[in-house]
C-alpha cells in the first residue's frame, strides 16, 4: 500500500523538524551565553556528579584557606607582641645591670628606675593580654576572659590562678596541657579508634601566655660570686620585673644604696633569672615564628590545590569557545535552512481536500 503523502502531512512533518532545530539552536545558544556544558543534572549525570564532587572539594580548600589566613593574622599579631616585649627588656637588661652595680656611675638612678621596671611589668600584662578579634590571643582555648591580671596582693594571675604556684597546681597543669582549639587546615582531620582527634591532622591555634612569659618559681639561684644562693624567685617576667621595681623603689634616692645586702643579693638573682626567661621568651618566639612560616607554606599548598580544582572544573563544566560558537553557526544556519524550506511547503493542493 502506498501511503499518500498530503501537504497537511508534510506540514506536521515539517513543524516538527522545525521545532527540533529551533530547539537545537536554543541549546547552543544557551551555551555559548552560559559557557557551561549543561545547566542541569539530567543533561549530563556523569559529568555533573564529578563536577559536583570537585567543586565539593574546592569548597572545602577555599575554607581552609579562610580558616588558615585567619590563624596566620591571629599568629602574625602574637608575634608582633612576643618581639615588642623581647626587645623592649632585651634594650632595657644593660641598664639593669649596670645600675645593680655596687660602683655603677648611674647608680642614683635606681630609685627612678624602681617605677620604670613597674611600669614595664604593667605593660607586658597589657601587652600579653591583646586580643583579635573578640578573643584575647594568650588565653589559651579560653580566649573570651583575659588571661592575666593582677591578684589582691599585687601577684600576677594568669586566669585566676597565681602563676607563681601553677607549678605545683597539678590540676590546673593538666588543664592547661590538655586544653586545645583545632582548626581544620588541610591536613585531614582524623580521629582514632577511640573517636579522639589525632593531634598531626589538625592545626592547634591555643596560645598560652604563661608558656612564653614563665611561671612557678625557680627553688635556688647562685649568684656570681659562686657561694651566696637565693631561694624561690619568680620565672614569671611580669613577676620578676614587679619586684625588681620594688627593690630599686626601695634604694637611696641620691646615692641609689639598696635598702639592705638582701635586695642587693636578690636583684642580682633577679637579673639572672630575667637574662634565663629572656632566652626562653625568645626561644618561644622562634618557635611562633617557625608556625607562622609553616601557616604561609600551607597557605600557598591550599591555594595551588584551589586553583588545581578549578582548572578541574572548568574543563568538566565549561565550553570551548571555538566549538560553541561553531554549534551555533550550524545551528543558525540549520534553522534558517529549515524556514525557507516552509516556504515551498505553505500552499494547498487540491489533493488535501479529498476524503
């Protein structure tokens, strides 16, 4: 049987060729608008579910990233204080010495000096007790109460407790030592077994202040004549400089003696122990100088690993100028193809009217 080919037919068929390249058309222009290769998941579910798992993973390092620059400014100011204070007493050490001297030039100088040495133990609990952001940065994972001040009897406080006997403080030691604010840098962040986290997958951004600037008290300190001996000096340099403050406060105005051969010895004991806890503070500093090298070297990894997930998603997802704009120069061309044809098809036969 052969089927009768009507005009009415051939316009169904027509219109329907049309449409299909009007659509096509559609679609590469969207694309080359778009510069994606497709707008939903159904287009394209194997590709979209890579894409999706890769911009995933950018996500992830584009907040570590965050999370790193954040820690590396929260360091960077620590170690702005931690260099304040180490010079300040560095510069200033000279001058204590040479006005503990019994013969020092200077040495009607040490009454004045007394308030100076006070008001640089105030200014190292100022200094210790910076804050960025909301939270103060010595604190420890405590970082919304200040961290030091002074006690009813003009001792130093680090969070309430005296630091001169957190030494003996077993509890508080432990609290301290176990006490940690984990930021997720990159590094995994795994736990174990026992559902802790390990410590190597996680960055630790806890600071606490009395690691860098002492505590407890040191039993015994011989003093450069190789026989007299001090007991229980302070390792705290607020402490320390309080009370060396306190002793030259205590000298002869105008010849600056020392009130009694006890100051004498104690100042000189002083002074050792503040030499000792400067190496330590600069130790301390180092070590915060080799975590912020470290913060910017994980900076730049994350970045390159950013930048190596969008190189990734751009090839999955986008498309490539030259063959989008080709599709759509076919496309165009098909269509318009496809509309002069109609042209020819438009008129009626007679033939349309049989039944």
């Amino acid at each position: 049987m052969v089927r009768r080919i009507t005009t009415n037919g051939m316009m169904r068929s027509y219109r329907t060729n049309l449409m299909r390249s009007y659509n096509t058309l559609a679609r590469v222009i969207e694309k080359v608008t778009t510069q994606r290769q497709f707008n939903s998941y159904a287009e394209s579910p194997a590709i979209a579910s890579q894409a999706f798992q890769l911009r995933r993973n950018r996500w992830n390092a584009e907040s570590q990233i965050a999370n790193n620059k954040q820690v590396t400014h929260k360091f960077q100011q620590a170690w702005n204080c931690l260099q304040t204070t180490h010079q300040d007493l560095g510069h200033k050490l000279g001058t204590y010495s040479a006005l503990r001297a019994d013969n020092g030039a200077t040495a009607g100088g040490r009454f004045a000096l007394g308030e100076v040495l006070k008001g640089t133990a105030e200014s190292i609990m100022q200094t210790m007790n910076a804050k960025f952001g909301e939270n103060y940065i010595f604190s420890g994972a405590d970082g919304e109460n200040v961290p030091f001040s002074w006690g009813p009897n003009g001792e130093v406080l680090f969070r309430g407790k005296a630091v001169d006997d957190i030494a003996n403080d077993a509890d508080f030691q432990k609290m301290l030592n176990d006490e940690h604010t984990f930021v997720d840098l990159g590094m995994g962040m795994q736990e174990d077994n026992a559902g802790q986290l390990i410590d190597a997958s996680a960055f630790d951004t806890a600071l606490q202040g009395i690691q860098y600037i002492g505590y407890g008290m040191t039993n015994e300190i011989t003093l450069s004549d190789g026989v007299t001996k001090v007991q229980n000096v302070p390792n705290n340099l607020a402490s320390i400089l309080k009370e060396m403050g306190e002793i030259y406060s205590n000298c002869d105005a105008d010849s600056g003696n020392f009130a009694s051969v006890d100051d004498q010895h104690r100042a000189e004991a002083l002074e050792i122990q503040l030499r000792d806890k400067l190496n330590d503070l600069h130790s301390g500093f180092v070590e915060l100088d080799t975590r912020g090298t470290y913060l910017k070297t994980n900076e730049d990894r994350l970045t390159d690993l950013d930048d190596s997930l969008n190189t990734q998603i751009t090839t999955l997802e986008d498309v490539d100028p030259a063959d989008a704009i080709t599709a759509l120069m076919w496309g165009q061309y098909s269509y318009n193809a496809a509309l002069r044809i109609g042209t020819s098809i438009l008129s009626q036969s007679l033939i349309d009217y049989m039944r």
